[in-house]
C-alpha cells in the first residue's frame, strides 16, 4: 500500500506547530499539546475515532466557545498494533481556569484511550503528568520493579 509522503509532511508540521510554537499560541489564548499511545490493530479506528469525539465533548461541557483543533494520525507501525499520536488544542478566550480545563480535556482523552485498550503512553514516557494511572496499569511486582531500577 502506497499511501504516499504527503501525510507524513502533514504530521512533521503538525510536530513543529505543536511543539514550538505553543508559547507563541499562549499569547493569542490558544493552548495546545500532543500526547500518544499503542493499541492493538483492532482497536486504532475506534480509538482515534473516540478520542477525539470525547475531547471535542470535553470541550463544550467545559463552556469553550469555539471547536477544538483535535487530530489523530498513526506514527508507528508494529506486528501487534500502532501508535497514535493525538494533537489538540483550543481557544480559552473567556474561560476562567485555562491550566485546569486544559487537564481536564486532557485527562478525559486518557481516560477514553486507557478504556479502549490504549497504553498509557508510548515514547513520551509516564512522568509526573500521568503517574496516576501507572499503578492501575501494571502490577505490583511490576510496580516494585521500577521503583527498585529507579531508587
């Protein structure tokens, strides 16, 4: 299957946009991020297809005004699965906690990927702004064993 290089073109302008000019964004009340997971063949339509749905309804629930910027496209292919890397962003013009509804809409998206079978994470790492779900997610000699590798 040829799909061309066009939608790759398309996802390192989507990287730049979101990574670097984020700050420049924060100025004109937009907000933004990337976040990514693997799942299974089975399951990257109806993953990319619900996660976004669920943010654009985080959104409106949270009392944005205007549509989100929400986007899904697969980074990595494997044997068992895919990665999907999501981008999204939005406008808090008028909206009274920016930081908190952006963890809001953010959390709802994780929530959604780890419902559907998505992993917590695939390159970005775990750190401190998904550590809540790492313990559900693995079990208890699992657990232990990361925290003996990191003491």
């Amino acid at each position: 299957l040829d799909a061309g290089s066009e939608n790759g073109y398309r996802g390192y302008f989507l990287t730049f946009m979101i990574a670097y000019l984020r700050d420049f964004g924060v100025n004109f009340s937009f907000i933004a991020e990337s976040f990514e997971t693997t799942v299974p063949w089975s399951n990257v339509l109806m993953v990319c297809e619900s996660v976004k749905r669920r943010v654009k309804e985080t959104c409106v629930q949270a009392g944005i005004k205007t549509e989100p910027f929400v986007s899904c496209r697969v980074t990595q292919l494997y044997d068992t699965g895919a990665c999907l890397y999501f981008y999204f962003g939005f406008s808090w013009k008028g909206v009274r906690d920016p930081v908190g509804t952006f963890t809001l809409v953010e959390d709802a998206a994780r929530e959604e990927i780890l419902a559907l079978g998505g992993s917590l994470s695939h390159h970005h790492g775990v750190g401190k702004h998904r550590q809540r779900w790492l313990k559900p997610q693995i079990s208890e000699p699992g657990f232990e064993a990361l925290a003996s590798v990191k003491a």
